[in-house]
C-alpha cells in the first residue's frame, strides 16, 4: 500500500462525492472507483466520515497555506483584502470541484457528517479574517468589535462570487475582484 493508493481513494472519492454528493455514495462504490478493497479504505481512513475529513484537511491545506500568506496585514486593509481574494478566485478556479463540494457542504445539515468535516476548515478560513480585521483595528478604529461580523460578512462575499462563478454566472477576473473589495470597503452607496 502506498501513497498513490491513498491518493487514488481521495481522488475517485471526490470525483463521486461532487458527481452525487456524500450522501448519494457508499464506501463499495468508491473502493470499486479506486480499485481497492474495503480494508484498504479503512486502514487509510477508518470510515467514510474519515475519508472525507481527509479529503478537506489534505486538499484545502494548500488554500489555507496560501490564504496565511496573503493575510498579512501590512497596514493596508484593501491591499490584504485584494489578495485574499485573489486566493480565493485563483484556487476556486484551479479546484473547481473541490471547492464546489467545499461550499455545498458547508450548507449541509448542521449535525451532518460532510458539515462536520468541513468546519475545521471554514473555522480556518474565518479565524484568519477574523485576526486580520483585529489587526486593522487600531489603523481603522470604526472597526472596533465588529470583526465578526466583518469576518462573516466577507467570507460570505467571496464564497458568493466564487458559487456565481462555478455555476457560469460570472467571471473569477480582476475586475470582479476590484469591485467586490471597494463594495466591500466602501459600501454600497459610494
């Protein structure tokens, strides 16, 4: 058993989870996909809910290590904002079924395994905005106490222009980042 063997699990997995959603697939179906035995699954994952926590934690590790880099605040908060998205738009392009499947299951039901597998990962992703709002605080001072709300806000903004974009309604493009990042600095009556 190998790396490749694993590899190949996570990637027919995905194929099928994106295709049918998780719930649409059982294990004998995936192991048929990746041309492996049901014991080989679990020694790499335990159990289904396992493969699929893997899936998000391996796959998702590069978007979380880009996002750490773009999210450094270097006292300019539309500057931090633009490549943050950037690293959204680009790795929503790069990926589109993962991140496809990585929004549809963060909209699954609250007690649900796939809703539980992608949580470490959105917590990821809000407790980075939530920090770079925090330290723009003492630059933008307006800001004080409402970085939840900043963090939810345009994480919710991203994700939406990223669902529009999957779905062929728009474009993930330079312009369409520009304009998110002033609606979202500037509101919308500027």
């Amino acid at each position: 058993m190998s790396n490749d063997t694993r590899s190949r699990i996570l990637d027919r997995a995905l194929a099928l989870f994106v295709a049918r959603g998780y719930d649409g697939v059982g294990i004998q179906e995936i192991v048929d996909a990746a041309k492996v035995t049901k014991p080989t699954l679990y020694h790499y994952f335990g159990s289904k809910a396992g493969l699929l926590s893997a899936l998000f934690d391996e796959r998702l590790e590069e978007l979380h290590e880009r996002l750490a880099v773009a999210a450094r605040y270097e006292r300019h908060l539309p500057t931090t904002l633009e490549a943050i998205a950037q690293v959204f738009f680009s790795f929503a392009t790069e990926h589109p079924d993962l991140y496809r499947m990585h929004l549809a299951m963060w909209f699954a039901p609250a007690e649900s395994e796939a809703r539980k597998a992608i949580a470490r990962a959105h917590e990821r992703q809000f407790s980075l905005l939530e920090n770079l709002f925090i330290q723009a605080t003492p630059d933008y001072g307006n800001m004080r106490g409402r970085h939840r709300a900043y963090a939810a806000t345009f994480l919710g903004m991203v994700n939406s222009y990223v669902a529009l974009a999957l779905n062929g309604h728009t474009r993930l493009d330079d312009a369409l980042r520009r304009q998110a990042i002033h609606q979202f600095v500037h509101g919308i009556f500027s």
